[in-house]
C-alpha cells in the first residue's frame, strides 16, 4: 500500500534538498511522498487524498490549515527546524502553544537534550514527542556528500578557492515590510514573548547580532585590504536584506556574494566557514569543512553551545586575518576530538552518527487503507493555467500593497521545478544504488510533486 505523505517546505535553501531525499527513502519503503512549498499546500489541501502530513509549522497562524486537514482525515506531524540550536528552552519554543500541541499527532525531536527541554515545558504531551533527528543531517554524511558533486564542481570551476562567510543576522538586517516596524517588535504583536525573561532574552540577542553584524564589516572590509591573494564569499541567510551586503563589497576585487546553489554546495565547495552562532558551524563541521566562529562581542546568555564545540574562535579580527592567510586544509575528522565532539553532538543530534532520520520517522507514521487514495484531478493542466491566472493577481496586488513582503518571500523560496528535483532525486538514485527508471515523478496540483517508487517496472 502506498501510504501518501506531505512534505511542505517553507525555506528552499535550508529545507529542500533534505525532503527530496525524505521523498526518495520514503518511496522505496513504499510510499507516495508529496513536496512543494508550504503554500501551495495551504492553497491545495482540499484537493489531496488523506494521509502523514509533515508540517513545520504549528504557531496559531497554522491552526486552520491544520483543522481542516485533521478534519479530512491526515494525520498531523511536527518536523521542528528550530529546535536544535537552544539557549534557552522558553525562548527556542516560544512559538509552541499547548493548543498547537493537541492538534498534532507527534512531535519530532532533533535528539535527546530537545526532546528533555520540550517535555520540560509541556510534560503533559510526553507521548506526543519523539527522537527522531531530523533529514537535515542524513544527507551530509559521508556517502551523501556525492548529492552535491556537480553543483561542487560548478562553484569551483567558477569561483576557485574560497573561504565561505554565512550570515545569521536577520533580528537587525530584517527585510523591510510595512506589518514590521522592528524585530523585536514582531515578536511581541505575535505574542511570541511571554514573560520578562523572553523580552530580555530577545533584547539581548538583537544587540548580540547588532555588534557582531558591525564587526562581520569591519572584517570584510579589512579582508579586502589584506588578503588581496584570497577569496571572500559571502552567503547571506534568506531572511536578510541582501542589498546592504551587494553595497558593502561594491568595488571589492576579492569578496563577492554567493550565487543560487545549496548550502551544503556552497560549504563543501569552500576551504572553511566564518559564521557567527549559526547552524552551518555544525553542518561544515560533519561535512569536514573547518568552522570558524568570528565572534567578538560576547554573552553567553544567548550564545548556543554547538558552533563552540565545534569552531575555531576568534574574537579578534586581526588575528583570524592572519589565521586565514597562512591557513592550509586538513582532514580534521580522523582527530580523536573530532570523534568525541560527534559523541557530544549525538545527544543534540539522534542523526549524527549510525541512525538515519528518514527511517526513524517512517517508523512512526500511519498505515491505513484510507491513507492510499490516488489524486482526482482530472485536468492537471487546466489546474495550472488557473493557478498561474490566480497568482498573477494575487502577486500584483501583493506587491503594491507591500513590496517588502514580496521581496522575502521571493529570498526564502524563489520557485520550483520539475527538472530541479527530478535532478537532485536522480543524483540521490545514482548514489544510494537503485534503478532510475522505477522511480515516477508527476506534478498532479501546481507546485506540488509526487514521487514514487514502483517495484515491478
């Protein structure tokens, strides 16, 4: 029985390349896996059969969508993206609600110190949470890394040898719309800061990332002046406002900004990570790429652990220049504190070593005869000129009303194709060993795409 799942994907960049191979994994379990993004769902919900819907959303913006997918018969799971990196658990889980919880059926957690600090703060949905580690992390182990070999081999060929700067500043760069007046501000019209402590906490992480952005700056611009025979590429995080780095490295002939290629790409491609309290410390780290913290204004307060088990650390920009311009490549991961570090990292990350994510959540999913009906649409084709019709307005409307909005939402998910992941699920079938032509690709609703894996073909 092909059990249908729904895989909605809200940040391309982050998320994408790891549901593709959600979907592939899941269809030679026999599944029929559904991806695309989160709206398209939003916007096609009562026209998908019933089945395991992963949303990674549950804040009270999300409740409706959920209600009337409970309503059509799915099953509803958590995938949390937030959840790994953690300084305080109030804070990390402010967007959680005790009513977003007892819409879900399960709750996934990133390992065993998320799953301690999510049943602390709501002991009474125990049996809701479960370890599962999160498909982020099965696509960058060892075998994985060959996923990305032709975007590695395009950025190279282009680009030669780089360092990589990843930024994580979008509490200070946000992008300008007409409904945030501030961060800070968001958060608390959103309800999202609850007690004195969250305001506090949200305080001092904005002036964290206000000094550390100041000093990203001044390092960039102290890299062009001394490291003329080295590269610079900056890859600026989805929430920013790109254009205050483009006039920052204007007339730079050595620091340049990163082009439209996956993360993983870009940090595989590179000799080492500069980034400041961000996840592509440990994405480099397990990837074997060397991170670096450049991290000069300090507070632990709101500081997460993992980049610290994992980076070099440098408070001083002086020093990392120096530091980059005598530095030379090495396979790091055969050091013995390199294997300590993963065990260390295993209680954060149920994935990090042997397991596999993708596994650990089929594991948990619902088999029901009711969860095997095949898509009803009886012009696939008309559904898309409608959509497109559809969308144009909405989008022109959209755009005059606040162009800021529109602005975003284009950085964090452009579009999707086709062709764009029936590569990446061709490069996941070249790797892993099975056969190309038993796996089936359709786009049945605009924007939506189903694969399966058919075993008799």
């Amino acid at each position: 029985m092909k059990t249908n799942i729904y895989l909605p994907i809200e940040i391309k960049r982050r998320e994408l390349n790891a549901r593709i191979y959600f979907a592939v994994i899941a269809a030679v379990n026999g599944h029929k896996v559904t991806l695309g993004r989160k709206n398209r769902f939003s916007e096609f919900f009562n026209k998908i059969p019933p089945g395991n819907f992963i949303t990674k959303s549950i804040g009270p913006s999300n409740f409706k969508l959920i209600r009337e997918l409970k309503k059509l018969g799915h099953k509803i799971f958590f995938l949390d993206e937030e959840g790994l990196m953690c300084f305080n658990k109030e804070f990390t889980h402010r967007r959680i609600t005790r009513e977003g919880l007892e819409l879900l059926d399960y709750f996934f957690t990133w390992g065993k110190n998320h799953f301690s600090d999510i049943n602390t703060l709501f002991p009474d949905f125990k049996k809701k949470f479960l370890v599962t580690g999160n498909p982020r992390f099965d696509i960058i182990k060892s075998r994985a890394k060959k996923f990305y070999s032709n975007e590695v081999e395009n950025i190279k060929k282009n680009y030669g040898n780089f360092f990589l700067l990843t930024t994580k500043f979008a509490k200070i760069n946000y992008v300008k719309r007409k409904s945030v007046e501030s961060w800070f501000n968001s958060q608390l019209k959103k309800g999202l800061l609850r007690s004195e402590e969250t305001i506090q906490l949200c305080k001092k992480s904005i002036k964290h990332e206000e000094k550390n952005l100041k000093n990203f700056f001044d390092f960039i611009r102290l890299f062009n002046k001394s490291a003329k025979d080295k590269k610079l590429i900056i890859l600026v995080h989805p929430g920013e406002e790109v254009s205050v780095y483009e006039n920052l490295v204007r007339g730079m002939s050595n620091v340049s900004l990163a082009s439209s290629f996956s993360t993983n790409s870009w940090i595989l491609a590179s000799d080492l990570i500069i980034q400041n309290n961000c996840t592509t410390s440990i994405e480099a780290y397990m990837m074997g790429v060397q991170p670096i913290q450049l991290n000069v204004f300090k507070d632990p307060d709101i500081e997460f652990k993992i980049p610290k088990i994992v980076s070099n650390i440098f408070d001083d920009n002086q020093k990392l220049i120096n530091f980059l311009l005598n530095f030379r490549k090495e396979d790091f991961q055969k050091k013995q504190i390199y294997q300590n570090n993963i065990l260390e990292i295993k209680n954060y990350i149920e994935n990090a070593m042997d397991k596999n994510s993708v596994s650990l959540i089929l594991d948990t999913l619902f088999h029901d005869e009711f969860f095997c009906k095949d898509y009803n649409i009886i012009s696939p084709t008309l559904e898309k000129i409608l959509y497109k019709l559809k969308m144009f307005k909405r989008s022109t409307l959209n755009y005059i009303k606040d162009p800021g909005s529109m602005t975003l939402s284009k950085q964090k998910f452009q579009s999707l194709t086709f062709n764009e992941i029936n590569n990446f699920v061709r490069k996941i079938v070249e790797t892993e060993n099975y056969q190309q032509d038993k796996f089936k690709l359709k786009e049945y609703l605009p924007g939506l795409f189903t694969l399966e894996h058919d075993k008799k073909a």
